[in-house]
C-alpha cells in the first residue's frame, strides 16, 4: 500500500464505497471528494453507518455537535472533520 492510499480521503471513499458495494447501488462511477451522498444514493440510515465506520476506521469518536448534515455531505467534508478531530 503506497502512502496515498493511506491518506484520511482515501480511506474515507474506501468506507463510502463499500457501503455502496454492500446496497448493491447499481453502476455508480468512481466516488470523487465532492460527491454528494444524497446523489449517489445514500440513505440517512448509510449516513448513521458512514459515522459508525468512520469512527471505527479512524479510531475517534465524533462529538454529537459535529454530527451535522453539513459534516457529511461529501467525502471532502467528512475528510475535513476527520482531519480536524485528529489533529485535536
């Protein structure tokens, strides 16, 4: 695995992909950092398991204040947060 792969963006289009892969949301190109979830099919309930395995993945808890649409609208703005939580 090169370094690039292992970056916080990288990883969190890993997690949204697989979401995608396990709903079976048929021929959806390459998630890109602003992708809406919204336009690429996800649910609120794919929402609540993007934070659960963004948590896991990243080993952070993500404050109840930080759970806002905003926050997860896009892989480029959970990357953001996450960027921010461990940088905390």
């Amino acid at each position: 695995m090169d370094n690039h792969s292992n970056t916080p963006n990288h990883r969190v289009i890993a997690i949204v992909q697989q979401i995608i892969k396990n709903r079976t949301i048929s021929a959806w190109p390459p998630i890109h950092p602003d992708h809406k979830f919204t336009e690429v099919g996800l649910t609120s309930l794919d929402l609540a398991r993007l934070v659960l395995l963004v948590e896991d993945e990243f080993d952070l808890r993500i404050p109840l204040n930080d759970m806002t649409p905003a926050n997860f609208r896009s892989v480029s703005t959970v990357t953001q947060l996450v960027s921010k939580l461990l940088a905390a």
